[in-house]
C-alpha cells in the first residue's frame, strides 16, 4: 500500500506541475498577441 500511494502522490505532483505550468501559457498568449499588435 506504501508505495502505490507514494507512486499516486508523484503522479499527481506532475500532473499539477503541468496544469500549473499550462495556465500561465494560455492565460499570457493573448497578452503577447496584444503586445506585439501594439508594439510591432
């Protein structure tokens, strides 16, 4: 039981880590969209 639930634990560490590290791609893609229509 130890280490399935150690193995769930990694699991779901990498799994936030990707939504954590999606969010702010998807949130700042139209806001450098935006920026290089104003800038360039």
């Amino acid at each position: 039981r130890s280490p399935l639930r150690s193995n769930n634990s990694i699991e779901l560490s990498m799994i936030v880590c990707v939504i954590a590290s999606t969010i702010p791609g998807i949130s700042m893609n139209p806001i450098i969209a935006i920026a290089q229509d104003t800038l360039f």
